[in-house]
C-alpha cells in the first residue's frame, strides 16, 4: 500500500502594486521519504531538490498585489515521520530593486503561509 502527498502552496505579494519581487525562491520541505514528484505551477517553474528534502519553486518576476499557486504531488512509502522533520521551515529569498537605495527597509517579514496535505491512499 502506498500514499500520495498533495501539497498546494499559495504564494501572494502584499507589496505594492508599483513593486515588484525579482527572482523569488521559495524553498518547501517535504517527508525525506517522497518520491514521484509531479509539479503544476501557475507561473514560474518547480522543482525537486532531493539532498534538501524539498520543492524549490522559482518566480522570476512577482509584481505586488500578485497571488500564485503551486501543487506538488509526492508518493510516500509510509505514513509515518520524524516529529522534527515535520518542523522545518519554508524558506523564501527574493529581491525588490531601489528598496536599499531609495532608503526604504524592510522592518517586518509577516509570514501567513497556511498548510494543506491531503493524503490519498492507493492500491
């Protein structure tokens, strides 16, 4: 018996308007034991990083206001985990152009990244 991982992550920009995010790497964890991955993205591309354990979905360019999602499906072996693998954190690099020159900082990182699985049981 083998069990489907389907992670949605819904990525959004409450930036300005005017702003706009380049090269955005948002960096999923997944169970050490996933395999098959499969990947659909409303924009940018995913991928598997094995040696990490995790997604990496790439936005080139992300303007504010923006809302993207990504769907990753996995195969898992078991069910059963690490309690400390399932504690890692996503991480999320980005740059926003003249915010450094222009004299404006960023004071507050609000993170409001809210979890779905859904495990699908197959024969």
């Amino acid at each position: 018996m083998t069990f489907e991982l389907c992670h949605p992550l819904q990525a959004r920009s409450q930036f300005k308007s005017r702003s706009t995010a380049n090269n955005v790497s948002i960096m999923v964890p997944v169970p050490s034991d996933a395999d098959s991955p499969k990947f659909k993205t409303s924009t940018g591309s995913a991928k598997w990083v094995p040696e990490k354990s995790a997604v990496q979905w790439n936005i080139k360019s992300f303007p504010g206001g923006k809302e993207y999602v990504m769907r990753a499906h996995f195969g898992l072996p078991s069910v059963e985990g690490d309690e400390l693998e399932a504690k890692r954190p996503i991480t999320v690099d980005f740059e926003i152009p003249y915010f450094t020159v222009s004299g404006i900082q960023v004071e507050l990182f609000k993170n409001t990244v809210k979890f779905s699985f859904f495990l699908i049981n197959t024969l």
